[in-house]
C-alpha cells in the first residue's frame, strides 16, 4: 500500500510556512529598509557653492607662472641670472608653463621636430615646472603621433599637462596635480580666428571624435564710425549689384540686417567710437564647456589654473602677435573664469607683455610673454656667399626687441586669500646675443628690469592696478578692499 506524501504534512508544511512567513516578513522588511534608504541616497545632495568653487589652500601657498616653453637646445644650469629665476620657480609650492611645439622621442618617433628634443623634458624639471598647457598654434606641428608622444613624455616625467588629448572632452578636461599643501588642477586652451596664422582650422576639434587641442573661438569685429558703416555699406549694395552676372550668386541681403554691423569680403564690421579697434565675440558653446570645466575640475581640487594661448591683437592696425593692449574677449573670459571657480588667469601667446588685474581678489595676468624662445640658426652664417639676409621668420634674432621681454610671475595666498602678487622681469634676449644663448631666460640688468617694469605699470592701470618697483621685482600688495 502506497503511503500517503501527506501524511507528514503537518511538520513539514508547518516548517515550509514558517519559512515562507519568514522570508515574506523579511522581503517586506529588506523592502521597507531598501525604499528608505533608497529615497535617502536618490536624494541630491546639497553643496555649498561658493565653498565648492572658493580656494581650499589654508596654508601660507605661492603659486608661479611662466609663457611660453620654446626649447631647442640644451640649457642646463644656465647663467647665474637663470639660476636666479629658476630658483623662485622650484621654491613655490606649484609652477606653471606652456609647453608650446611637441617634444618628440626620435627614437620611437620619426617625425617634423617642430618642437624639442625628448631633453626638453629634463630642463623643465631643472626649472621646477610642474604643471603645464600644451594648447597652442604648434600643438599640432608633428601631427596627432607627436601631440600623443608629447604628452606621453610629460606624463613619464610627472609632469601634469592640460589642453590636449584623444578628443575634445580629453583636452578640455582639467588635470590635477599634488602638492603637500593641496591639489592643484589646470585648464589649458588656445584662441582661435579665422585671420590666425597658421590656418585655424588644423588645431581644433570639430567633433568630439577628433584628437586635437580644447578650443576658444572667437570672431573679430574691425570697429568703424556710423559714418563709415553706411559708406561700406554702400560698397557692399555696388558689389551685390551684379549678383545676376553668374549662375549661382551668394544670398542676397538678409531684410533684418542689424543696422550696426556688416560682414563684407570676408571681414566683419562693428560700428563703434573707436575705429581701428578690434573687438571680439566669444563662442558661447566653447566658453559654456570651457566654464563646465572650470566648475568640474574646481570641485574636484583645491586651487584652479585657468591658461590661454592667444595671439588676437586690439588693433587693425598693428603687426600681428605684437600687441600689449589687452583684447577685450580676454577680460570676459577671465573674469567669467574666476566668477567659476579659477583662482589664477594666465596668458600667453602674443610675443609681448600684457597688464595684470586683480579681480575679486584672484590674480590675473593677462600676458607673460615667452620664457624660452630659441631660434633657427641665421642664414646669413650658415651661407654666407650672397644668401639674402633674413627678415622675418624663424632667423635668429629677427624679432623686435619688446618679444624678448617676459616676466616670471608670483602670487602668494594666505589662508586661502591671495596678499601678494610679484612680477620678475626676465630678458630673452633684448641686447643682441650670440645665437647659442639668445631666448635663453635671465634675470635682466637693473636699468632694463625697471623699464620692463614701468612697461607693466602702465599696461595694469587701466585695470586699476598699482605695482611698487623694490629691488628689480615689481610689487601688488592685495588689501581686503580689492578683494571686493
């Protein structure tokens, strides 16, 4: 006789129902518990802004900034007005520069040595460098394999490096760099226009598939009266004319043609007070992704450099890249960086010095000028049987003597609050050198230290900027007041 499965029911139907009620009571639990804890942890958490994005340095910290890193050659230790510099650039707590051409290892890369050799790398550790940009007008000059080898060998050198990368989110991303004191990150970019030379168009990323640099562009404006608008104008209506002389004319003049600008031969003009002037607008999705970094990266370190590449004149009537006066799209930006989270704004680029601002108790340094600046070997020695003398280019020493000045810059922050900026002058080569030497930095004489210096006076009052000159070194005592 077959015996009944159910005859022990009761015991195990009673064992599984209590495991059953069991797992039902500790589901509904883990669920009430799971819910709770989820609507907690799904809740954005709150962040005090200004905190996030305020300088988080408390000890006693000095920052330093170069321009541009244009090495062809070895330096070494350099003369005693180098080893002067080089000195103040190891001793601050973090030291910035632009690493402007590739650096190439020709032994695993074959390619145009635009920039410097792989022993470039060990003269920017001489000098302390630390943290560097690489977007500028020779990011490009060996191709995408030289921008990658570039920063492969910043990399083994530990030397931080921000501005260029796989695709536009790698090179517009800040990078951090530690110090005992604190993080220190980086935001590097170049500013590019349709009249830049070399064409624009080879060193930005036009998707964020395409390897390159992070991008600032901007379009300029020539700055013309009222008057002269209406009689370009003019010009443009004789020009359009003859719109029906070819098959496929370009469009035809738009009916909300705003009264006071003109894009007219490939030129765009601005009615303004000052003609001559040239005036700038900036792109607003570059600069909305250029300030999400900003924001990004300052909540994730502790101090904020923001650094530019720029080469945009004020004026239409001056020789390119020879320009002390400040763009005004350059103001904008820094400010609009500091109002993110920047603690620091550098520029370079243009070959001259620019003035310096303190805005909201942040330094601004609107042009350092170059550091190093090497150049090619002259023509005039290296073929000396009737070969033409050199003019402009890369000779050597064909410059004008205000792209030799420079400065090395300093900014001090105590408890977290900026109480000093220092403006060492530097000579690259103002005096005639011998080739071997010219574009190597060095601490200038006293006579041309103070006219670099009176030079940045001038240049900073605008800005409302007093610089003491004590000792050769050009002074900002911050007060709370110009932290306003």
């Amino acid at each position: 006789m077959m015996k009944n499965p159910m005859m022990k029911a009761p015991k195990t139907w009673a064992s599984l129902a209590l495991i059953v009620a069991g797992a039902l009571l500790t589901g509904v639990l883990l669920r009430g518990q799971g819910a709770a804890m989820g609507d907690a942890l799904l809740q954005p958490m709150t962040h005090d802004v200004a905190k996030e994005l305020a300088m988080k340095i408390t000890e006693p910290f000095t920052f330093a900034a170069v321009g541009d890193i244009i090495i062809r050659r070895p330096v070494g230790t350099g003369d005693a007005g180098y080893q002067a510099l080089t000195k103040i650039m190891r001793d601050a707590d973090m030291t910035y520069a632009n690493m402007e051409g590739p650096l190439l290892d020709e032994a695993t890369f074959r390619g145009p040595l635009a920039g410097g050799p792989k022993s470039v790398v060990d003269e920017l550790k001489i000098m302390g460098v630390r943290i560097m940009t690489t977007a500028n007008n020779h990011t490009m000059d060996s191709g995408d394999e030289g921008m990658f080898e570039t920063n492969r060998l910043l990399d083994e050198a530990g030397i931080v490096h921000a501005g260029s990368g796989r695709n536009l989110a790698d090179a517009r991303e800040a990078r951090i760099a530690a110090t005992k004191k604190g993080t220190v990150a980086a935001i590097g970019m170049y500013s590019i226009d349709a009249s830049n030379s070399p064409e624009p168009s080879r060193y930005f990323n036009a998707t964020n598939n395409k390897a390159g640099l992070n991008p600032l562009r901007v379009n300029p404006f020539n700055v013309v009266t009222a008057e002269q608008m209406q009689a370009l104008k003019r010009i443009r209506d004789s020009v359009y004319a003859r719109r029906g002389e070819v098959t496929v004319p370009v469009a035809p003049i738009s009916p909300n043609e705003p009264a006071d600008r003109l894009q007219l031969f490939r030129a765009a003009y601005k009615v303004g007070t000052q003609p001559g002037n040239l005036t700038y607008e900036i792109d607003q999705n570059d600069l909305r992704g250029i300030v999400a970094s900003v924001r990004t990266g300052k909540q994730l370190a502790d101090f904020m450099i923001v650094a530019i590449h720029c080469h945009q004149n004020s004026f239409a009537f001056q020789a390119y890249s020879h320009d002390n006066q400040t763009p005004d799209f350059l103001i904008q930006l820094a400010h609009t960086v500091i109002d993110n989270g920047a603690d620091v704004f550098v520029g370079h680029g243009v070959h001259t010095l620019r003035g310096v601002e303190i805005y909201k108790g942040k330094p601004i340094f609107y042009g350092v000028s170059n550091f190093f600046y090497h150049q090619d070997a002259s023509q005039d020695v290296v073929n000396p049987n009737g070969a033409p003398p050199v003019s402009s280019g890369a000779g050597a020493q064909t410059h004008q003597p205000d792209n030799m000045e420079a400065l090395l810059a300093t900014a001090r922050f105590e408890g977290g609050k900026l109480v000093e900026a220092r403006l060492h002058p530097v000579d690259i080569g103002i005096e005639r050198r011998t080739t071997s030497k010219a574009g190597n930095p060095t601490t200038p004489t006293p006579e041309i230290s103070r006219r670099i210096l009176e030079k940045v006076q001038t240049l900073s009052k605008p800005f409302g900027t007093t610089i003491a000159i004590e000792n050769g070194v050009g002074v900002i005592r911050v007060t709370p007041a110009s932290t306003q």
